[in-house]
C-alpha cells in the first residue's frame, strides 16, 4: 500500500478477540512494539498510524458529559412539573437503574457493552 502519496509501505492489523478488553489489547501491542522494531532488518521503521485510545477516550467523555447533563435537564424538568423535589429524584432514578439492569443482564448472558456486541445479540441468546 501507499501511505501520504510518498511510496510504498507494508501494513499491519491487530485484531482483538471477541470478548477481550481494547484497552487491554491496545497496551499490549504498545509493550511489544520496541521489540518488534529490534527484531527488523536495519532501515526498516515501524510507525503506527492508527491508535484508537483517544477516540475511545474522547468518546467516554462525550457519552460521561451527555449522561450527566441530561440527568441534570430532566430533574429540573421534574421538579418544575412535580412540583416535589423527592418524587422528581425517584422518578429520575428509574432510568439509570434501567440502564444498570440491561448492564447486568448483558454480563450474564456475554455480551460485551459495545455496538458490535449489540448488533449481533440473538445469537448470544441460543
């Protein structure tokens, strides 16, 4: 392949098994890399070009942000509707619950947290 228009470069993937950590993997792969680049014929540089752990942090930030400021809107809303600051705090509590009990649920059945696990849960329930 070619990388920036300026000549030829040989490419790499590492692929994660279903169920394995990315984090855990990224790491790992990071570790190995200085002894990768010794065991490489003189002149031959290994450069990685695609690392996914600020997109994933970056990510976590946004969802961790979203999470928090919606949580904050609706018990506002509730208490402007309820008119009570306890019954708006119960009623706003369902949610993240909810979300607590698909979470253990997902576990229990090995699903993973993540699109890709989502995409294809039927077949973690055969």
């Amino acid at each position: 392949m070619s990388m920036n228009g300026k000549g030829e470069v040989v490419s790499g993937v590492v692929l994660m098994l279903k169920g394995a950590s990315g984090r855990e993997v990224v790491d790992a792969v990071k570790a190995k890399l200085p002894a990768v680049q010794k065991a490489l014929p003189p002149g031959v540089e290994l450069v990685p070009f695609y690392d996914r752990t600020e997109l994933v942090k970056k990510c976590i930030g946004t969802v961790t942000h979203a999470l928090r400021d919606g949580a904050i809107f609706i018990l506002i809303v509730l208490i402007l509707l309820l008119g009570d600051l306890r019954s708006a705090i119960i009623v706003s509590l369902v949610l993240p619950l909810s979300a607590l009990a698909a979470f253990i649920m997902m576990r229990g059945i090995g699903l993973s947290a993540n699109l890709m696990s989502w995409a294809d849960w039927p077949s973690a329930l055969e």
